[in-house]
C-alpha cells in the first residue's frame, strides 16, 4: 500500500482536492495521511480545520503557519515556519508521494520541505497564468519542484512542458472541483438562506475579491471603486472573503464595513464546498476575481463579472465579462450579467476546465507509476529550438 500526503493550505483548495481525497480513500491500495497548513488552522479565517474533520477525512498533522499579518516580512516567516513544520511531519510519516495543488505561498513551502527528504511531488493545476498574482512565479516554480503534474487543460499541459518537464510526467487530468459538480447534493435556497441569514427575494450575487499583488498599493482604491459599485446594486449580495495575500486585511476590512452598513447584504468567513457550490446554482451572477468564477462557474451557467487583472492569462468561457477596477465598469458588468438574455446565451457552454473525471485520472496514476528512480531523477526536456527570426 502506497502512503499518499495530500497537503490542503485553505477553503479554495481544499474545495478543489476534496474529490480527490475521495477516490483516494476508496482506492485499495492507497493510503491518505492529510495535512493541514495555513489558513485551515486560524480562526480569522474560519478554523476551517473543523470542516475537513466534519467531512470525515482524518487530520493526522497540522502546520500553522502563523497567517495574523499580511505584510511581506509576516509571509516571509510564514514560509519559513511552514518549511519546517512540513519537515518534522515528512520525517514522521515517511510517505511515498506527496500531493498538492494550486500556487500558494504555503503549499510552495510544503513543497520546498520535500526536497532533501526525496519526496516525489505530484503537483495539481500546474501551468496555468494568472498575470496579476505573484501566483504565478509560485506555480511554476512548485512545477519544477514536482515530479508528475495533473493539468487542468491541454494548454496547461504544453507550458509545463515547455518548461522542460518529461512529456510522459505531465497528464491533463481537467480541474477536480468540477468532479464534485457531478455528484453533489445541492441545498435548497431556505437552507442557504438560513446559513447567510438572508432572503433571496431576488436571485443574490456572490461576491469574492482577491488583492492583485503586483499591484499591491492600489488595493485600498480597487476595493473601494468595487464597494461604491455593490451600493448601486438592489440584491442580496454574499461576499466571501479574500485569502492571506498582501493586502488582504484591507479587502477584509472595507468589506465587512459595507455589509455592516448594507441590510441586503452579509459577510461569510467560510462556505463549506457544499454551500458554495449550492451559492454559485442559485445566484444571478458572480462578481470579485476569484479563480472559481473562472473554472467551476461556466459548468453552472453562472454569469461572472471578473474584475481587474488578477486573473489576466487564465483560459476563460463565454461566461467572464471583464472589467476594469472601476465602479462604472463594475456597475455595467454587472447589469449585463444578470440580463436575462445573457443568462440564456450560456446554455449550451462548454466548460474548458474539463468533464468531471479527474481524480479518476489522478488516483489512477498514483497508484499505477512507478516509485522508483526514473520518477524520481528528473531529466530537462529540450524543446526543439526555435527558428531564427528574420
């Protein structure tokens, strides 16, 4: 039996590895030791810890990460406490691969601490942009640190082999979080409207804005040109909120001050994939920058209105309208998305991030390679070079 540690930093994450964790634990020959990291373990961010318990999954270490500050020398000892942590729980569960997915600062630590324990690393999510994140240096280099990548797209799978990984390592796998769209059982609007503690006369908006940390100083101004555009807006509104990022606490702040002041609309720390996904059927539209308006949402239908570069680079459906960070551009994103025609324009979308059938694909592969030095030793993969330009 193979010892699989899947590593889990947060809500967004977690949301996308829970149908993996799942097929791993009704696989025979796998054996899971979850860790949970990060954002999981701080109460400002909902002690999400206790939800992955809830689920029936098995906590067998925790790392904190200490997330209460979001300035760049807090981040850099984040990650450094993180490598550490990681290390101590590597040398105790002696694993035989290691899974994480996505382009956080704490999952790259996690990864950082497998090197000199020669841990194989199979990295989820690989070879995606998004241009306005410092993510992106962060997912490429955790792509090569990692040993097998599961993509969610064939373009994906083409730039983490440009970047010189082994074809034969690289398997387009489609996104996991749609796997549980497939399956899982959606909550009638009463119960959501218990758990906001909102009534949906009308259908609400969901609302989830992320810093764009390369553009960290203008965060305060993008966010208050997104709040002057929510005022406009005669809806219930549900707004999550943003991870440990640079500039996070001010998104936090300016937001809870806008729910604070607006009856219609309500401040959730956390939403279980469940109520999420229940949120994302039933809203009218999705309005922030988060990666979920642009993977899980098209396979909804659900109208979204993304907002300033964060997520410039990532493949999109038909159903993102973009805007720029500013209020009027907001105000009439938002309009065109809850236009009934254009609700009705999406119905025969496609979603680009797969067809639901990824950890099928990922549990197969960790049960089928082969544990030895070939996975193990990674060979640089040349790219043919490229024609002299003119």
């Amino acid at each position: 039996m193979r010892t699989i540690v899947v590593v889990t930093v947060g809500r967004a994450d977690y949301g996308c590895l829970r149908p993996v964790l799942q097929a791993i634990q009704g696989a025979p020959e796998l054996s899971l030791r979850l860790l949970a990291a990060g954002m999981h373990l701080e109460p400002a961010f909902g002690m999400t810890v206790k939800a992955i318990e809830a689920d029936g999954f098995e906590v067998v270490e925790r790392i904190p990460m200490q997330l209460s500050s979001d300035s760049p020398d807090a981040m850099a000892n984040s990650i450094g406490l993180g490598v550490s942590g990681f290390g101590r729980a590597y040398a105790r569960l002696c694993p035989d691969l290691l899974l994480v997915l996505g382009d956080r600062f704490e999952t790259h630590a996690a990864v950082m601490a497998a090197v000199p324990f020669r841990l194989p690393v199979a990295h989820v999510h690989g070879g995606e942009l998004t241009a306005g994140a410092f993510d992106d240096a962060l997912r490429h280099a955790i792509t090569k640190l990692s040993h097998l990548h599961f993509t969610s797209t064939d373009d994906a799978a083409r730039r983490v082999m440009q970047m010189g990984e082994e074809p034969w390592r690289v398997t387009v796998s489609g996104a996991p979080s749609l796997d549980q769209l497939r399956s899982i059982r959606l909550l009638s609007v009463a119960e959501l409207e218990r758990i906001v503690g909102l009534r949906f006369t009308v259908p609400p908006l969901l609302v989830t804005y992320h810093p764009e940390m390369l553009a960290s100083e203008q965060t305060e101004a993008h966010v208050e040109e997104l709040i002057a555009a929510l005022r406009q807006i005669d809806r219930p509104i549900i707004i999550t909120l943003p991870n440990a990022d640079p500039g996070g606490w001010l998104i936090r702040q300016g937001l809870e001050r806008f729910a604070g002041r607006h009856p219609s609309a309500c401040v959730i720390d956390n939403l279980h994939p469940q109520a999420y996904v229940s949120v994302m059927a039933v809203a009218g539209a999705m309005v922030g920058n988060s990666s979920s308006g642009l993977i899980e949402a098209p396979s909804l239908h659900l109208p979204v209105v993304n907002v300033g570069a964060r997520q410039d680079g990532r493949l999109r459906a038909g159903n993102v309208i973009d805007v720029a960070p500013h209020r009027d551009e907001i105000i009439a994103g938002i309009l065109r998305a809850i236009d009934p025609s254009f609700r009705e324009s999406l119905q025969s979308l496609v979603n680009p991030y797969g067809d639901g059938h990824a950890a099928e694909r990922v549990v197969r592969v960790l049960s089928e390679v082969s544990l030895g030095q070939r996975l193990l030793v990674k060979r640089f993969d040349d790219a043919p070079a490229m024609a002299e330009q003119p």
